[in-house]
C-alpha cells in the first residue's frame, strides 16, 4: 500500500469503488476508514499504553510539553482522551515551537516543582533533535524526574534520551528491542546489510497478504479475516486492525537507565484478554 496519508486517500478512493481492501502504511490515523487499514505504528497507541502504564504505577496528574508540529496536534488528541479514559488530571499543557522549549518549560515551572496545583508526571513527545534543549530547560527549572516521572513516546527508542540525566526514570512505550533484533538477524544473513527501521512493516504487509492469500476464496480478504479481535502476529509483536481501518499494537514500556532503556512492562503476547 502507498506510504503517506494522500496517496493512501487517493488509493482508497479508487480501491473502495471496486470493493478491494487497502493496506497503507501511513501514520496519519484520519485517512484510515472502513476498508483503508493502516499497518503502522500509531501515535496513539503509544500515548496509551504509557498513561496506562503511569495510571497503574499510582500516577494521578499529569503536565504536557508537546511540540507545536502535525505529530504534536496528533499527540496531543490522544493524550487529552487517554488521560481521561484512565482517569489521570491534567493539570497543564504547554506547546512549544521546535527548537526553542524554553518559554514553555518555564510556564509549566510551577505545576513541575510542587506548588499547586502539582504534576506527579511530566508528558513530552519530545523527537531527539529537541531533546538536549528540552532537557537543560528542564534542568534550568529544577526538575526532579524521580518526584515527577518523564513520560514519553517511541520518539525515545533512538538512545538519546536515556543519555539526558532530567530524563531518568522515565518511561515511554513502545515495541519490545528482541522482534526487531530477531528480524535484522535474518535480514543481515539474507542480504549482507542491516534493514531499515521501518523494514518491518514491510515485511509484515507482505507476511499479511501471503497468509491470506492461503485462506479460502470466499472473505478472504474481506472485512471480517482483516479485523479479526485475535490479530496477527508481527515481526515486532501481534497486532490487529479497527473496523474503523487504525490499528493495534502489543506494545512494552521501557524505562530509561543510565545503561539504556530496559523493558520494565512486557507487551502483551495476544489481544485474547
């Protein structure tokens, strides 16, 4: 399926005419539709599965530094209806533009420090080229990660992030290292180079569309065997699609360590709970 969220309308446009599913890969959830699936890793299934994880480790309000970008009005949305699904007061966001954290940080000094109304967690989406500026912000404020937990998205996964100390501790969702290890060790073997990040997801469309292409002809790539509740498992964990075409995710939460990020919530191995 196309890669970015216009071509993917566009497809789908001209596939739904003629009844045909399409498999996109685009991280833009508003062009999946009943028939448009997305095989990608969604934003907002890692906003959820960290305030999940905060709302189980006793987390009750939570502070948000969002960057002023398209990721960031995405993120922000699902962070707004995952705090409230998990019950977690929001007692401030702040959005930022790229590059230049500072103001924001410091008009979220106060819910960070202690005084009312306080933060026991601090949300930042922050992608790796913000993240030395975001950190000495923080730092410059007196931020304490280990009163008020960092929490984060897959944006972390490069190793950046555990290098900032204001960062300790913290947490951030995301597909658990030992699929993609796994997969890159076959891939190293069969080509003689190392695979693209995103390679996975290429080779799950393609792992998809074989495994169906074995079922029987009746359905068999119809609405009901794409959105099947168990899901299918993938090089980097089962997933499964909506019948509103957005998918989801087993993911893990990983913590940040000064040796790295270590996985401190396993993703689930099957939707069957």
């Amino acid at each position: 399926g196309p890669l970015f969220a216009a071509p993917v309308a566009a497809a789908g446009t001209v596939a739904r005419s003629q009844n045909r599913p399409v498999v996109a890969f685009s991280t833009d959830s508003g062009v999946a539709s009943r028939g448009v699936y997305l095989l990608s890793f969604l934003p907002q299934n890692e906003v959820e599965r960290v305030l999940a994880h905060a709302a189980s480790e006793r987390r009750r309000s939570v502070a948000a530094l969002i960057p002023d970008t398209t990721y960031g009005q995405v993120v922000e949305a699902g962070f707004a209806e995952s705090a409230a699904r998990r019950g977690l007061r929001v007692v401030a966001t702040e959005r930022y533009a790229p590059g230049q954290p500072g103001p924001a940080v410091s008009r979220l000094a106060a819910v960070v420090a202690g005084r009312a109304p306080s933060a026991d967690a601090l949300f930042m989406p922050v992608p790796g080229d913000d993240l030395a500026a975001v950190g000495a912000a923080l730092a410059g404020i007196g931020f304490d990660p280990a009163r008020v937990r960092p929490l984060g998205t897959g944006l972390w996964s490069d190793g950046r992030a555990a290098r900032l100390p204001v960062l300790a501790g913290g947490w951030y969702a995301g597909p658990e290292g030992a699929g993609f290890a796994a997969f890159a060790a076959r891939y190293r073997a069969r080509f003689g180079q190392e695979p693209v990040r995103l390679a996975t997801l290429a080779y799950d469309g393609a792992s998809l569309a074989a495994a169906l292409a074995r079922e029987p002809a009746a359905g068999r790539f119809g609405e009901a065997a794409l959105a099947t509740r168990t899901g299918f498992a993938g090089a980097d964990g089962v997933f499964r699609f909506r019948p509103d075409g957005t998918s989801e995710r087993a993911l893990a939460v990983h913590e940040l360590r000064p040796e790295g990020a270590v996985v401190v919530s396993a993703a689930p191995r099957t939707f069957a709970a």
